[in-house]
C-alpha cells in the first residue's frame, strides 16, 4: 500500500516552522474519540491537520512545535505502553516509538502533559494554535496560560499573543507534493474499481444498498480502510436530491443511478461521481442531458492550467449547461442573458468543483484579497459539473423530469494542465453501455 513517507512528515514540520514567528510555540491535539452510541466508538479517524504534520494515528496525543529549541523542535505527547488496555483496544506506540517510528524529538506521556507543558508554553512570545476548531482543548490551553501566569509575580512570562495555525498549515496542505499526488492517485484507482463494480452488478430489482455493497467490498479489497465520506446511491428521481444518503430504494429498469462514493488512502480522499442506466442502456432523454454535463466536465478541464483562475472551470461549466438546455428546450432565451441572470440555476445549483485532499472538501481559500485564486501546479480539485430535473419541474416536458446526471473527476494541476487521478471509470456513453453489455454477458 502507498504511504506518505516519514521523510515528508519532517519536512512539513520544517517548512511550518520556518513560517513561525521567533520565539513561539505551536500546539495542536489529536481528533478525540466519537462515540457512536453508548460504550461503542466510531472507526477512529484522526484530525487531518494533526496527520499532516505527524502520520501519528493514535488518540489523546498533542504535536508540540518549537522552533529553535536546542534539545529537539518536535515533541509528542502520547499515550504509554500498557499491555492490559493493548490487550482490548491494540497496540501503541508509546513514547519509545513516537520517537523511532514516528520522528518526535521527544516524547512524554499524555497524563503529564497539565505538569510539561505549561513549562514549554513559559518564556514563548506567541502561542500558534487551532483555536476554536476543539472548545474542550481551547480551555485546557488556556488552563495552561493561566499556571504561568499566577507565577508572573515569580518572574514567569506568559505568551502575549495567540494566532490561529489556520492560515498557515491549510496554505501549505493546498499544494500537493508529488508523494501527496501518488496517494490520491491510489485512492482514485481503488475507487475507479469499486465504480465499475457497481456498474457491472446493477440489475433491477437490486436495491441502491446493494451497489453500495459493491463499493464498499472493492474499497477494503484494495486496502482503504474507509470510504472518505457517505456513499451516494441515488436511483431514478433520488439523482436530483444532491447529498441524498438513504440508499435503500429500489432500481428500476429506466432509472439512472447516480453515484458519487470514493475510498480513503492513507487519509487522503477520492471523490468520483458517475450517472448510468439501470437497463444497461440510455433512453434518448437520459442520453441528452447526460451529453450536455459530460461536454461541460471535458470544458471545464480545459480551463484548469497554472495561471488560470479558480472560477474559470465554474465559468465554463455554466456556458455549456446553459447551451444545452436552450438547446434542448428547457431554457428558452439568448444564452449571454439567462447566464447573466443565472437562469441555470433551476438545474445546476452548485459549483463546479472544490479543493481535494486530506478532507474530501479540503481547506485552502477560494479567494485571495477578493479576486479568485490563482491556479498553481499541485493544487488538487474536482471537477463534477450537473444538471438536475426536479420530478415535480412543471416547466419541462414530462419526459425529462426525474433525470438527475452528474459526473465528477480528481484532477491535479500540472506544469501544462492538468492530469485526471479518476480516469480509470468509463465516461462517454458508448464506453459505459459496452461495460454493462458485457457484465451481463457474462452473468448469462
């Protein structure tokens, strides 16, 4: 399996560090534990800015950084050893292995970190943290601040001034590295299989459950520990509800199946939509429209280069949308004047895309100082453009209500464009028909 190496680790702690003020701290706690219910806790996954400086996994851990320090710029605290809880719950690495396996400097552990810590903070001009984002840690910082403050008297000196980690690390995590690339182009691959799975194993009479079955099979068969968010199933008229979740409905011949599902690697995320036919065959409706969304996703592609703007994929998008519903009938108008006044927003509500990585709507900005941001090598987004028929749109014909098609790939800007990490999924008509011809073949 594909891992960020420990060498990267180093470097971003680096690379964050350089960017710290003199004379400063940063501190940022692990994602605590979720209950699911009860005693019984969700698949623990952890804090995507806390990964990206450590690919430490554990819980009830805390990256300390402090630049300049002469006996070592990272510190851990982490959980120790204990054979009768790593009997129940597994394995950790304890302090030993935070610094062999996982680069810390040093490492404490996490139920002495009320008597360290504050003595780590003392004497620190500027404390860097994710402030707001963990109210429950907010207040043990700030229980911290204050023990060195009731020692002012004594000579202690409290930080006077707290920034967030924020605009710092989401910055750095925009731009991916080649190691980042590799990853996410793994997980684009393990979830090109679980799509084409799902393709491959529709049948009417099947429920949307059942393909989510297919996915979830080929994402642990490739070695993902997790989808990197709610698979989306929607059949028939379920298309045209955007982040429709049930997936207990059932296919029928005619329908579509819009599926936006994709796997996790090593806590970096895939995101791929595709829209077929139950029957294996589009009806001439279906076809149109799903034509219109996949001319719009090959434009938009167009329009993702270094030095091209964020919006300009999004711009491209609308153009084509809206030609093809003038064209089809369900605009009517000059194509400048309803894009001016928005007019396709009735079938296509969202952008275009959005930032891809360690979450699956991944931080960075979209803006800088008001103007839309810059494309530059490295930057990771999906392009997933859309058209949605609402099933009760008494404006269209009835032949085209309840079609909801949506497509959407990963793609990484490069020197000269950019590169699609999702091609592995057939896309154009003929190649999806082929596919599912050949499944039931097959299955014959």
């Amino acid at each position: 399996m594909i891992h960020i190496p420990k060498s990267e680790y180093s470097r971003r702690r680096k690379a964050l560090m350089a960017q710290m003020e003199p004379n400063s701290i940063a501190i940022l706690p692990a994602a605590a534990v979720a209950i699911r219910n009860r005693d019984v806790e969700h698949v623990y996954r952890q804090d995507s800015d806390f990964q990206y400086l450590s690919g430490f996994p554990e819980p009830q851990a805390v990256i300390v950084l402090m630049p300049g320090r002469a006996h070592g710029e990272y510190i851990l605290f982490c959980r120790e050893r204990n054979a009768e809880r790593e009997l129940w719950d597994g394995l950790r690495a304890g302090q030993e292995g935070a610094m062999r396996d996982y680069g810390a400097d040093d490492a404490f552990p996490i139920t002495d970190i009320d008597d360290i810590l504050p003595g780590l903070i003392e004497g620190r001009d500027r404390v860097y943290s994710a402030m707001g984002s963990n109210p429950e840690f907010d207040r043990h910082l700030m229980e911290w601040i204050n023990v060195i403050r009731s020692k002012a008297h004594l000579g202690a000196q409290p930080p006077n001034e707290f920034v967030a980690l924020d605009h710092l690390l989401h910055d750095m995590r925009l731009y991916k590295s080649a190691a980042e690339v590799k990853v996410m182009r793994e997980a684009a691959r393990i979830s090109a299989q679980a799509h084409i799975r799902a393709m491959q194993a529709a049948r009417a009479g099947l429920y949307e459950y059942s393909l989510e079955a297919e996915l979830d099979y080929e994402f642990r068969k490739g070695g993902a520990k997790m989808p990197a968010y709610g698979s989306i199933v929607a059949a028939g008229r379920n298309g045209c509800i955007l982040h429709y979740q049930q997936n207990d409905a059932l296919l029928k011949d005619g329908d579509l199946v819009l599926i936006d599902a994709g796997c996790e690697i090593d806590c970096y995320a895939s995101d791929i939509t595709r829209t077929w036919p139950v029957s294996g065959r589009f009806s001439p409706e279906q076809k149109a429209i799903y034509e219109v969304v996949l001319a719009a996703q090959e434009a938009a592609f167009a329009e993702i280069a270094p030095d091209k703007h964020w919006n300009q994929a999004h711009e491209a998008t609308v153009r084509v949308i809206t030609e093809g519903l003038v064209r089809l009938g369900l605009l009517e108008g000059e194509v400048d004047e309803l894009i001016a006044s928005e007019a396709h927003r009735a079938f296509y509500m969202h952008r275009a895309g959005h930032w891809l990585g360690m979450d699956v709507h991944d931080v960075g900005e979209y803006r800088v100082g008001g103007e839309w941001r810059v494309l530059e090598v490295g930057m990771t987004l999906t392009v997933e453009p859309g058209i949605y028929i609402a099933p009760n749109n008494r404006n269209v014909a009835k032949k085209w209500r309840g079609i909801g098609v949506r497509i959407e790939d990963d793609v990484v800007v490069t020197k000269t464009g950019c590169e699609i990490l999702s091609h592995g999924v057939p896309k154009t008509v003929a190649e999806i028909e082929a596919l599912m011809a050949a499944a039931r073949a097959d299955a014959a």
